[in-house]
C-alpha cells in the first residue's frame, strides 16, 4: 500500500516538474515576442508625439497666416 502512495506521489511530482519545464519554456519562447510587440508599440507612440507636434506646428503656422492675410484686408479696407 505504502509503495502505491509512493508511486502516485513520485508520479505527480514528475507530471509537475514536466509542467513546470513546459511553462518554462512556453515563457522563454514568449518573451522576445513580448519585447519585440513593446518596441513596436514604443515607435509608435514616438511616431504619434512626432505627427501630433507636427500638426500643432502646422495648426500655429496656418493661424500665423490666417492672421497676417485678415490684418492686410483689414489694413487695405481702412485705406479705400
């Protein structure tokens, strides 16, 4: 009787360590592809803050001329 319990404990502790070496290795498999998605998704974020500053500095230039044109017809209409 003594020897089945033995068994089954020897058996369920290799069934563990097989798990556990399965688990191991699924994880060392995963992580450069979890490092290569944070890069990825680093880039882009860079590449957001890259379009976003663009886009105000494009926003601040086209209001810059949008004023400049209004002040020339206001100028030119004070003139007539």
């Amino acid at each position: 009787m003594t020897d089945r319990i033995s068994d089954a404990n020897c058996f369920a502790r290799d069934q563990q360590r097989r798990t556990t070496a399965a688990a191991s290795i699924g994880f060392n498999l995963l992580k450069p592809v979890v490092q290569f998605q944070a890069s990825l998704l680093r880039l882009w974020a860079y590449n957001m803050e890259r379009f976003a500053g663009n886009y105000e500095k494009g926003l601040e230039e086209t209001a810059t001329v949008v004023k400049e044109q209004s002040e020339k017809a206001r100028a030119a209409r004070s003139r007539t």
